[in-house]
C-alpha cells in the first residue's frame, strides 16, 4: 500500500472544507491544512475532521502550498484545493496508478470537472497535484502557482470535481482579493498604460472566453451570469492597475 499525504491550503473556507476533507478520508494516510488567517470555522472543521492545521499569515498561494510540502511526512503527496472533492471513482483510480507507477513517473496530473454557481459546466482542465515528494522542487508564482518537477507526469484517468465561484458574495469577495495580486504582477510586468481600449478589450476576451469558448450559454441564467461576471473580474482587475499606475 502506498501512503499519501493530503494537502490543503484555506482560508474562510468553511463552507466546503469539510466536504473536501470527508471526500479524501479513505485515500489519505496524513491530512495537512495550510490556513492563510481563516475568521470563520474553517480550522474548527478540519481539525474536528482529523486533519492538522498550521497556522500560516497568506503571503501567496507558493509559499502555503511550499509549507504544506515541507511538513507532509509520507513520499507521495496530494494537493487539493478546499473547493475541490474526490470521487469513490477518482480514489480507486489513483491508488492503482500509485500501485503501479513506473520508477520515472514522478507525478500525475489531475482532471477537474468545473461547477459553477452549483451547476455542471460542462467544462474541465488539467493541472499538476500529485508528486513524489522528492522529486517536487518547489511550488513559483503568486496567484497562478506551478510546479516545479524533475521527472515525468502522467494522468489520473477519472476527475475531481471543482465547484468554483458558489454564490456572488463569495465571488465578489475572492476577486476583490485576488485583484489585488494580479494588478501588482502586472505592474511588476511593466504593464502598457490603461486606456479605454484596452478596457474593452479585456473585459470582452473574459466574456467570449466564458460564454462561448467554454460554451456558458449551455447553462442559461447561470451561464450569462457567469460570463458577465468573468467580465466584471477583468474590470477590476484591471482598473486596480490602472489606479497603481496613476499612482506611480
């Protein structure tokens, strides 16, 4: 049998840690809990759960993913995020790829099955979560992490599910802080000055990305909303670095 440790990074995550965590129970050997400065009953959850929480004041989403690695005790390891659920059918897929893995396979990517406002979005992706843990360097990058690995990947046939953007007070409320990191990355980029045209533009491309290239209009209301608001995320985002470079 081959152990994994189970790693999470939260904050004010309380209303989907618990699923999260009661999803990984039969997979995980170690559950570590990263909490960025949780006001609500996020730590409560996870430790009445059985997982160990560390205290950690967010600095970026590198640094809580680099210290869960540095505390995670077993040679594989597994981030999920706290919005994120294993499947029955995820759990035994991975154990037998754990079982089986060839000695140069040092990872696996991860399929994620998207929900938006509680709804199938008929839309997924693919990103790196499981590694062994001596073959993963590191984790670069303040809002959208990668990692670094030595060594070959391979994939998770069956996919978790994602459910992202819940209700609008909590999508408004990640995109005010998440805003805030992309508008200095983008300073830090020696972004061009924002114009009127390049408001547009961006807040289009957000729009035509969510309600036709990831087929939004499939899902009615819900996929309209959605799409404007990816829209209104790109608005903020970017008139944030439009009040920095004023500033500068």
């Amino acid at each position: 049998m081959v152990n994994i440790s189970v790693l999470i990074i939260a904050k004010n995550d309380g209303d989907v840690i618990g699923e999260c965590i009661k999803s990984i129970k039969d997979l995980a050997d170690e559950i570590i809990v990263v909490d960025g400065g949780s006001e609500d009953n996020t730590i409560e959850i996870s430790e009445k759960l059985g997982a160990k929480v560390v205290k950690n004041p967010f600095k970026d989403f590198s640094d809580q993913r680099n210290l869960a690695l540095s505390l995670a005790k077993n040679d594989w390891v597994f981030y999920i995020d706290s919005d994120e659920r294993a499947t029955p059918e995820f759990t035994k897929n991975l154990k037998l790829k754990l079982a089986n893995a060839a000695p140069d396979v040092v990872g696996f990517y991860v399929r994620r099955k998207t929900f938006y406002l509680g709804r199938d979005w008929g839309f997924s992706d693919k990103v790196g979560r499981i590694f062994r843990k001596e073959k993963l360097k590191g984790w670069h990058g303040v809002v959208h992490e990668t990692p670094e690995v030595e060594g070959r990947l391979e994939t998770i046939d069956e996919p978790i599910l994602h459910y992202t953007h819940r209700n609008l007070e909590q999508m408004v409320s990640k995109t005010n802080e998440w805003s805030e990191f992309e508008a200095d990355l983008r300073v830090k980029a020696h972004h061009p000055k924002m114009n009127v045209f390049r408001f547009f533009r961006v807040m289009t491309t957000g729009f035509f990305r969510s309600y036709i290239l990831e087929k939004g209009y499939r899902n009615g209301t819900a996929g309209l909303i959605e799409s404007i608001y990816q829209a209104f995320s790109m608005f903020i985002t970017y008139s944030k670095l439009w009040e920095k470079q004023q500033k500068n």
